[in-house]
C-alpha cells in the first residue's frame, strides 16, 4: 500500500514545506547578498532576503513544535505511526530547507537566470536536498530511522508535485509572484 509511505514522507517534509511559502509571504527588506555582484550578476538577488529567512525558518520549527502536540492522536488513527520532532530534526529540516533555496538562488544568477526565472528541478528539489543533508547532519539517528531509501524516494516523486499546487495556489492568492 502506497498511503502510508505518502503519509509517512509528507509528515517527515512538512517542516521543511513551509519555511519557503512564509518566507513568499513574510519576506522582504534586506537582500542576503547585500546587493553585491559576482562580475555583472547578483550573488543571491533581491528574493534572497534576511527577514524571509528568519520567517521561513521560525515557521518551519513552529510548525514541527505543532506536530509534536497532534503526532500521537495522529498515529492512533490509522495504522502509519507518524514520528515527533526532536529540536534538532525541526532546525535542520527548516534551515536546511532555506539554505537549498538560497543556494539554488546562487546557481541561478550564476547561470544567467533573473530573480524569478523558473529553473525545472532544481526549483522543487532546492529545499528538499537541503532539508535532507541538514537533517542528516544535525539529527543523524533521527533522520536514518525516519528517512529510509523508500522514504527519500516518496519524498521526491511527491514534493514536485505537492510544491507546483501550493504555488499555483500561492499565485492565485498573490503571494508569489510567478506559479513555481
Ligand atoms: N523570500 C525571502 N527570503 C528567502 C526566500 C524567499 O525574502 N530566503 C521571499 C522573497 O520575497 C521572494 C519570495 O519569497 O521573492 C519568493 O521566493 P522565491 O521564489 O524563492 O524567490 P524569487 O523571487 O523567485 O527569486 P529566485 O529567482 O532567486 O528564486
Ligand atoms: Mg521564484
């Protein structure tokens, strides 16, 4: 049965799903970069920006803190046993997941694309890499029990999927600027 390994790979990202939408909405001020270039292009650009980081990633480990209150009742429900976040799961996965996006920001101004130019892959696979490398970095047990090979391959196949909805929905609500 696939359910539950859907359920399983969603509730294991949803930490690292949020910190770019509230980051589309909260964002602003400050770019990261500070405006400077690398020959005639942005390091970061201007969507790249401190307080949208600080959103992003407060949001993700909110968001986490709240699963842990529901991660029991949840469990009892059917027969997929949903795992809480201990602090350094939920930092990892919500700063991780931002620090994808940045990078991926760095990889696109470096090949030419403008602030908002979709780059296919690589804009809904940024923050899962991310999220997944800093996961295993900060919470090594936690992370191996939780994302196993199948796991990481749900997580892959779905988030694209997942990320083009909320972002269709994130455009038609006018919080974000282009639908990816
Ligand atoms: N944002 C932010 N700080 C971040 C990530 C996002 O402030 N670390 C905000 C910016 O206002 C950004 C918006 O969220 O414009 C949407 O994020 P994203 O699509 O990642 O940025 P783009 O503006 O498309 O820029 P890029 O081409 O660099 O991805
Ligand atoms: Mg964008």
């Amino acid at each position: 049965m696939w359910l539950p390994l859907v359920v399983t790979a969603v509730w294991a990202m949803l930490p690292a799903y949020v910190p770019n939408n509230a980051a589309a909405i909260g964002g602003g001020g400050r770019a990261i970069d500070g405006g400077r270039r690398w020959g005639d292009r942005r390091l970061l650009g201007d969507g790249k920006t401190w307080r949208g980081t600080a959103i992003g990633t407060l949001a993700g480990v909110g968001l986490a803190a709240v699963l842990n209150l529901v991660a029991a009742q949840v469990s009892s429900v059917g027969s997929v046993t949903v795992p809480p976040f201990p602090p350094e799961a939920a930092v990892g996965l919500a700063a991780g997941a931002m620090a994808g996006d940045i990078a991926a920001s760095f990889l696109k101004r470096r090949s030419g694309r403008e602030r908002g130019a979709s780059f296919p892959v690589l804009d809904q696979l940024d923050f899962v890499a991310g999220a997944l490398v800093a996961v295993y970095l900060l919470a090594p047990g936690w992370a191996a029990a939780t994302f196993t090979p199948t796991v990481i391959a749900t997580v892959v196949v779905v988030t694209p999927l997942l990320h083009l909805a909320t972002n269709v929905i994130g455009y038609q609500l006018g919080v974000k600027a282009e639908p990816w």
